[in-house]
C-alpha cells in the first residue's frame, strides 16, 4: 500500500446530522416537503444539487437555487453540528508517520471541505483534496480517484479507497483500486456488502492492520 483516498462525509467525520438538518431548511424555505433524516442519509455522499433535487423534487432551475440556499444555510447549520468521528486523528497521522500517502475524495465543494477540516485540525494529514469544484464526473463513477491517482503518479493497485456508501465502494472499484467499506457511516452493512469491497471495519484504527 502506497496511499489510501478517503471519502469525507460519514468516513472522517460525523455530518449527517448537519446535513439533514441544512437540506430540511433549505426545502422547508423552498416550500417542498421536508424531508426525514433516513432519507437524506441514503443520498449522503452524491452531488448536493442531486440529493436536493431528488429529496424536493425539484427541477434543474429549483435545483441550482435550493443549492445556493444550501450554500448560504452552511456556516449556520451543517457547520454548527459536524464532529470527527473517535480516532481519525491519530489513526490518520499514523499512518502518516509509516509512510502511507493520504488524498481526500469527495462530493462536497472546496470551501465546506476546507471550512471543517482546518476547524478540526485534519488538513495537515493529506497531500491532495479531491472536490465537486474539481468538475470530475461524480461518485459512483471513478473520474474523482482516477484524477488523484494520476496527480499522485500511483497505480491504482497500491491504493486503497476508504468511504462509507455504496458510491464509494463503486467509485473504487471501477478505478481499480482495493476498497475499505466503514461500517459505521451512513450505508447499512448490507448495501455495502452488495457493492463487493475488499474489506469491511469498524472502527478506523483498523487500517493500521492493513499497512
């Protein structure tokens, strides 16, 4: 293993609670029916304008402005009620110090990304941040890790793809790569289990065994 890509939401840190939250009151604001959390937690990890847009109904025009909403709505809400799930820090600079190369992968744009790993003191781990402001084709396809494996000069089968959703399993599989699927984020056992990862865990410090 030369370096492990990372999902951000639901992987390294807890957001659901924020982002049910912040897609609720973006809706309630656009005069859709307001979602339940289960349902947003299932769309967890795709583009923010395609999980508003299949949470409201909405259509591309309603879509671009709940997004923007959603933008605005951030530093009150989602950002208000993230945390960094147990031991991602020391597992994270860990692996740092054995030598293993870090990148981030994910949905969120650069701004939110930055905003909560800087707040939370994860930045300083990770060589490369792979964003939706980065105009890739999204999660499940394997455009985001094929574009860090290229940045990064690694073939794909020294990389190992962290994430807690099926799109993230999907996403590393079609590039090749091994795949790490967390129990503990926001798809059940059972879906990511359907999507064939490499391996399963618990808890992140179990990728210390891996290396």
């Amino acid at each position: 293993m030369k370096a492990i890509f990372f999902d951000f939401d639901g992987t390294l840190a807890n957001t659901a609670d924020g982002i049910a939250a912040t897609c609720a009151e973006t809706l309630r604001r656009m005069n859709c029916p307001v979602p339940q959390e289960e349902e947003v937690r299932k769309l967890i990890g795709l583009p923010l304008k395609e999980t508003l847009q299949q949470l409201g109904g909405l259509d591309g025009q309603a879509a671009e402005e709940a997004t923007l909403l959603y933008k605005k709505l951030f530093p009150h809400f989602e950002a208000l009620l993230v945390t960094i799930f147990p031991h991602v820090d020391c597992t994270l600079a860990q692996l740092r110090q054995r030598g293993i190369r870090l990148a981030v992968c994910t949905s969120r744009d650069l701004h939110s990304l930055r905003l909560i790993m800087d707040k939370n003191g994860l930045t300083q781990h990770f060589d490369i941040l792979a964003t939706a402001d980065d105009n890739l084709n999204p999660k499940p396809a394997p455009d985001m890790v094929e574009h860090l494996l290229e940045k990064m000069q690694l073939d794909a089968k020294d990389v190992w793809v962290v994430g807690d959703t099926t799109f993230d399993i999907d996403m590393g599989n079609g590039a090749g790569c091994h795949t790490v699927a967390v129990a503990y984020g926001n798809h059940s056992v059972e879906q990511l289990l359907a999507s064939r990862p490499t391996k399963m865990v618990w808890d992140i410090r179990e990728l210390l065994e891996l290396v």
